[in-house]
C-alpha cells in the first residue's frame, strides 16, 4: 500500500511474511521533508503571533506559535494515532510486527514535529517554565520512536502512546485561551469538561492498558515478542509509558479541581 501523504513513495520498500520491509533512506528522506514543511509552516506561524498577541514577551512567544501551531497538527496526529491502534489491536503479530500507512505516517510526524520542535525552541531561546523536561521528552520520543519507524515493528505500542494526544485538542484549547486573554466562558468550561473526561480515557485508562497488553504477549508468546527485539525496546518502551503515565496521574487531579472550581462558579469570570 502506498503512503497516502507521500503517494509517489512506496511506504515499504518490498513485503514478506506478513512483515513491512522499510527503505531506510526513504524514511529518513520522509523525516527531512516533513521536517522543512513543518519548520516553514512554524515560521510563518511565529511571524504571525504577535498580530494576535502584541504584548506577550518575547520568552513566551515561540511557546504561544506552537499552541497555534497545534490547531492542526494535534488533531491530525490523533487521528492517525486512534486508526491505526484499532486496525493493529487484532493480534500478537500485528501488534509485534506490522505497519500500517497511518502508523508510519503519525510516526513521521511525530518525530519531525519533535526535531522541529526542540530546534527552534532552543534557537528562539523558549524559556517557560518546565521547558527543559519538554526537550527531555522529544529527545527519548525520537529516539522511540524513530526506533520502531527505522525498524518497522512494534508500531500498534507506539501509535497506542499516540492516542493521548487525542486529550491535548483540549489542553491547547486552554493554553490557548489564556494566551489570547479571552474571558472564561461556558465554552470555556465544557472544555474543561472535556480536557478531564479525554485526559482520564487517553491517559488514565489507555496507558496501563498498554503495559498490561505488553506483559500478556510477552507471557503468552515469547518466542514471537520480547525474542524478536532488542532490549532497548523491552526496556525503553514500557519505562516510557510508566513515566508519562505516573506524570498524567500527577497532572490529572489538578485538572478535576480546576473543572470543579468552575462548575461551582468560581473563577469562571477570571481571565485566563
């Protein structure tokens, strides 16, 4: 099957028993496009935020171009992220072993928005609070990953992770909101409604489903897993899952309380 954003590329370069046989080159020359269309796009983007927002200091401003920047990319991604789990969810093999053209292509975006990302951050010197985590989580985010793109298996655990980002649609929102000094309003509430419900499904729930699928496979069928890969993967992969989701459980209840404080009326009349 062709890559349906690159359909003059091949997504694999030949197929057997089952598995996808990657062109390495192919990806990387994937992974360097997206990255240039991504950069330029964020450029303009960035050009463009201080006509919405003329005072926001300058620390703040690559940080503001990027909640703009996800208006599209978060909810692009997390639809190529929910399609392509449900197809790989059937089975051992698919789980382990195959590809799907939107699982490469949520990976590619992935890591190019990553790389984007952490250069530009580090060129237009972001400085926001918590900033250096962030670069910590796109450089172990690439090197996963761009692992399992390089690779060509375990696509279904990486693209599994990639559902939470469904619950950033609405956490962008929020950001969003305070950074254009809009007032709180019941759109801003039913947000907030909706960043707790999608945070505990995507986050709360997803994650330990994934630790606990990993484990079953393993267990059940060793010679066709943890056999098959390397001990980065068997160790990286689940370390990662149990750090994001150990952080989404700490971020979780000050979610519940700011959506409870806003339910009783209190501070739905603040600014954001």
């Amino acid at each position: 099957r062709d890559n349906p954003v690159f359909p003059h590329h091949s997504l694999c370069a030949y197929r057997r028993e089952g598995f996808f046989m990657q062109d390495r080159d192919a990806i990387t020359l994937e992974l360097i496009q997206w990255t240039a269309v991504m950069s330029l796009a964020y450029v303009v983007v960035w050009k463009l935020s201080s006509t919405l927002v003329e005072d926001i200091p300058p620390k703040y401003r690559a940080s503001f171009a990027d909640n703009l920047f996800n208006v599209v990319y978060i909810p692009v991604i997390s639809y190529l992220a929910i399609k392509s789990s449900i197809e790989l969810a059937s089975g051992v093999k698919s789980r382990w072993n195959d590809v799907t053209p939107e699982s490469h292509t949520f990976l590619v975006l992935y890591i190019s928005k990553n790389i984007m990302r952490t250069v530009s951050s580090l060129l237009l010197r972001d400085s926001k609070k918590g900033i250096w985590l962030i670069h910590v989580h796109h450089v172990i985010s690439i090197a996963c990953y761009g692992t399992g793109l390089y690779l060509g298996r375990m696509h279904f655990f990486g693209v599994l992770d990639g559902v939470c980002e469904f619950s950033v649609i609405f956490l962008n929102a929020k950001l969003l909101w305070r950074d254009l000094k809009w007032r709180q309003n019941s759109f801003y509430i039913l947000n907030a409604y909706g960043l707790v419900i999608s945070w505990f499904i995507t986050r709360i729930l997803v994650f330990p489903a994934w630790i606990f699928l990993f484990c079953q496979d393993i267990y059940n069928q060793p010679q066709r897993t943890k056999d098959t890969v390397t001990l980065f993967e068997l160790i990286m992969y689940p370390g990662t899952t149990i750090a994001i989701w150990a952080m989404s459980i700490k971020w979780f209840f000050p979610l519940v309380f700011e959506a409870y404080q806003l339910s009783v009326g209190k501070g739905a009349t603040k600014e954001s």
